[in-house]
C-alpha cells in the first residue's frame, strides 16, 4: 500500500491513458464517478488529524484570504481574461467553473504526494469547500455573462448537496470509530484515496473519448487551456502567498490548482449545456499530472528557505 501511494502520479497518468485505449471499460466506470468522488471526499474526511486541524483554523484570516482567493480572485481573472481574448460564452463559462470549483477535499493527500504540510493544505480546503455552492453563486452573479447556458439554481442545489452530505456522512463515521481507530487506517486510507482517484480518471475518458474522437482539434484546443488555467492558478497561488511563507505558499498554490473537479462535474451535469459541461470534464486532466509538475516546483522553491 506505501508502494501504491508513493507511485501515486503515475498511476493517475495511467489511469487516463487506460480510459482513452479502453473506451468499453471508460463507459462501465463512468456512471459511477460520482458516488466514487463522494467516497473519495468522505475518506479524506476521515485522514483528517482534529488537532492539527484545529491549530490551523486557528489562523482564520490565512485560511479565509486563501479560500476567498482561490474559489473568487481566480475564476473572476480567468472570466475576465476569457472575454478579453474574445472566447465564446460557453468556453469562458467552462473555464471559469473550472476555477470556481472547490479544492479537493483529499488536498491533505496530495499535499502528502507533493511533500508538505497536510494539516495546512486540509485547513483550507475543508472550509473553502463549504463555501464553495455561495461563492459559486457570487461568482456567477458578478459576471452576468456567465448565467448562459446554465440553470444556476440548480448547479448550486447539487453542489451544495453533494459537499454538505458527504462532510456529515464522514463526520458520523469518524464519530462511530473514534479518532484511535481512524488513525490505525491511515495508509489503506491512502491507498484508497489513490484506487478511486485512478477509477474517476478512467470513467472520465468515456465523454472526453467522444470528444476525442469527434473533433480531436477542437478537444485539444479545450485540453490546453484548461491546462494553462490549472498551471497558472498554481503559479498565481505561491506567488501571492509567498511572503506569507513558504509553507503556506506551497498550500496556497497546491488548494488554488488542485480542484475538485469530480463534484463539480456532478453538479453541473444537466445543468449547463453540453459544451459548457465538456470544458469541466476537461479540466480534471491537468489535476492528473499536478503532482508531476508540484514535486520538483516545491523542491526547487524550498532551497529559498522560508520567506517572512
């Protein structure tokens, strides 16, 4: 199980190319995707450590300038650089939904992928994922361009649903367990987080094969962009952050990049048109490879030393 979570990026990556090179394969995991993205914010839940969880909260304006900036500062810039560039509604509208999903739930897992602090990339996450259905709305509110094509009451309906029910499922069981008995699970926990991981990024493939395969240019064109918007987001993170600290920098970038994208693709499916839906479906590949691309950015970063 350590091999399996240390050799985690690759298997991501592996997950992908097995999802585009078995597309029958894609289509029996995809109708599952949500409930496993559900399993994989109630495991994350549970690795949360509460005291090293509460000592980090108990930096709230850290926690909420880095939530505010990643779930509002960042789609508003990435709406505004779409429409300066003149990108159809509904690419501007997918990339910024993008932006505006929550950091994953399990950041405290990739934050172990990637080699920092657990406690403070949890620390934001956790809060800012609650937040995530209200500065949605405000997001798409603010920019009234964005209101095309979807029913936005509805997209906050679902994704209120999905986040609330699955922080209330994995408080119940951490409270049935108890804390003693979680920690004995950390490493199948782990283990876990990366299977379901690899699973979600097969049954992906099922609608991006499609794409794929009808307009490759055009998918390729969707891809790239999404890409630049993950990689920026994660430059934009540790560069705002980076007097902060270098940790918490490192946290900043990680929760700005590293976005739950599973459950934002299950809440916009039926509500947004199908296009709009494709760019989100999309913008869950970069999260794939951002370990690959943390790794050595964070290495190189940490021979600066801490900033203050």
């Amino acid at each position: 199980m350590n091999l399996m979570t240390a050799q985690a990026p690759f298997l991501m990556a592996g997950g992908v190319a097995l999802g585009l090179a078995a597309p029958a394969l894609a289509e029996f995991v995809r109708p599952a995707v949500v409930a496993i993205s559900v399993a994989m914010v109630v495991i994350s839940m549970l690795r949360i450590e509460p005291t090293r969880l509460v000592a980090v909260l108990r930096r709230p304006l850290f926690v909420c300038v880095t939530g505010l900036f990643a779930l509002i500062v960042l789609p508003l810039a990435v709406a505004l650089l779409a429409w300066a560039f003149g990108a159809p509604g509904w690419l501007a509208t997918g990339l910024t939904y993008a932006a505006a999903a929550p950091p994953l739930s399990s950041a405290a897992a990739f934050a172990i992928l990637v080699r920092i602090d657990p406690a403070l990339a949890t620390g934001v996450s956790l809060p800012a994922t609650l937040m995530a259905p209200a500065t949605v709305w405000l997001v798409t509110s603010a920019a009234p361009g964005l209101g095309e094509g979807v029913d936005v009451s509805a997209l906050v309906i679902r994704l209120s649903a999905i986040i609330l029910g699955a922080f209330a499922f994995a408080l119940l069981l951490r409270r049935v367990a108890g804390d003693a008995r979680v920690r004995t699970w950390a490493v199948p926990l782990d283990a876990a987080t990366v299977a379901l991981v690899v699973l979600i990024s097969i049954g992906v493939m099922h609608d991006i094969g499609i794409a794929l395969r009808a307009d490759p240019a055009s998918w390729f064109g969707i891809f790239a962009l999404t890409a630049a918007v993950s990689a920026g987001s994660l430059l934009l993170g540790v560069a705002a952050f980076w007097r902060t600290g270098r940790d918490e920098a490192f946290a900043a970038g990680l929760c700005a990049c590293v976005k739950n994208m599973a459950v934002m693709v299950a809440a916009v499916l039926g509500a947004v048109e199908p296009r709009i839906a494709l760019v989100v479906i999309t913008a869950q590949l970069p999260i794939y490879f951002a370990p690959l691309l943390m790794r050595p950015l964070f290495a190189r970063l940490r021979r600066f030393g801490t900033v203050s």
